[in-house]
C-alpha cells in the first residue's frame, strides 16, 4: 500500500457530514484525476512532486499498529483516489471494523467499489468532480460507479463549488442520477479562509433553494492549508 509520506496523523474530520469528528486520517497515494484546485497535489503530480520523496510503501501491520496508536475509532481514509488501492486495503479496513473503527473513505467516485469494499466501510463520501476541476467528463463521471453508490445507505456526495454557474450543472448531475438531495452536500472550495468565507453565504443559499447540504472547511478554517490537518 502506497501512503504519503507521513500522512497517516490524528485531526478533525473537516469536511461532511462527520464534520468536527475526531478521527484518524490515512493519505494514500495516487490518483487517476487531476483537478486544477487540488489541495494534496503532492500525492499523484509527479511532475511537479518528487514520487520518491513523497510516496513511501507502507504494510497493513504497520499501518494498523500507527492508526491504533491514536487511541480513536474513527478512521478516515484519503488521497489521492483510495479506491485505486481498495484491494490492498481490505484486509486493514477490515481488521479495523472488527475492532469497532468507523471506516469512513473518500473517494471520487470513479471506481466501482467491491463487494468486499462495500463490506468493510461505514461511510462512503463520494466527491463528485464538474467541470471546474478541470477533468474531462468521460474521466470524471463514470455512470457505472456512481449507479452503485446511489443505492448505498451509507454514501453522500459531495460537491466542491467554485463559482455560482457550478450550481446549475451540479443539479443536472443530481436529476441525472436521482441523487437523494438530502445527501447532496455543496461545498465551497477555498485553501484560505478568506476565499471559503467569501463564497459561503452564496453557497449556502443555493443549499436552501435546493434542498442540499452545506459544509464548509473546518481544518482550513482553523490551521490553513497544512499537511497533517
């Protein structure tokens, strides 16, 4: 298993519906997107990120025994895309689940999940890419996956929202795929408090209009955009 280097650490959940949830957060390596206001860009861009300075092999052992060295149940797996690695991490996710963790994973919602996958996680935030991230459509939205994850009890999809035209297309995605709106949540996209704070209110009225979630950027809000937060 391929983790950031060292980004297996304890925070608050800063986003989602878990918000405020003290939590342990492991950050995988690897992505098959590339959006443009990434804010973990050192785990898949390679060009501009030394792989061998930032990406380290990690056993499920040893993964295991950091993870419950924080002395909390709640785990929050990351990237990266850490689907691309969901076979290797079956058999931690797992061990933690039987040990009474709360599994919670992030994820773009590109990758069908397997049965073993769907078996081992409690909570699914699926963060949906538009068009503002830069990725072409047939890249980021992959109809396959996300037919999955709608049926899912346990799964909420998450949108980062950078301008107010993102509203009108985040809508036809959710009539496209007969998202439930109660979990839809829209968030505002920002690595300062500055630019979350200045897109909020609008946000959230959009929220209102339509019946969705709000959550903001609890960690950035707090400690800025630092690793290990």
């Amino acid at each position: 298993m391929d983790s950031g280097k060292p980004e297996i650490f304890r925070s608050i959940q800063g986003e989602g519906t878990n918000i405020g949830e003290i939590s342990v957060f492991i950050r995988l390596s690897m992505c098959n997107l590339s959006c443009t206001w990434c804010d973990t860009p050192y785990t898949w861009d390679w060009r501009n990120h030394d792989f061998y300075n930032e990406v380290m092999e990690i056993s499920i052992p040893q993964a295991e025994k950091l993870i419950l060295g924080f002395k909390t149940s709640h785990l929050v797996i990351t990237g990266g895309e850490p689907l691309l690695q969901q076979n290797e991490l079956i058999d931690l996710t797992t061990a933690l689940k039987q040990r009474g963790f709360f599994n919670e994973i992030e994820t773009n919602g590109t990758i069908v999940p397997t049965t073993k996958a769907l078996e081992s996680i409690s909570q699914w935030n699926v963060s949906l890419k538009t068009n503002n991230s830069g990725n072409k459509i047939e890249k980021r939205q992959i109809s396959d996956a996300l037919n999955v994850f709608r049926e899912l009890n346990n799964c909420y999809f998450k949108f980062v929202v950078v301008n107010p035209e993102d509203i009108e297309e985040i809508c036809r995605i959710v009539d496209q795929f007969h998202f439930n709106p109660k979990n839809v949540i829209l968030m505002p996209e920002g690595l300062n408090s500055a630019t979350i704070s200045k897109r909020s209110e609008w946000v959230a009225e959009a929220c209102i209009n339509h019946g969705f979630n709000f959550s903001t950027r609890l960690h950035i809000l707090l400690w800025g955009n630092v690793r290990g937060r």
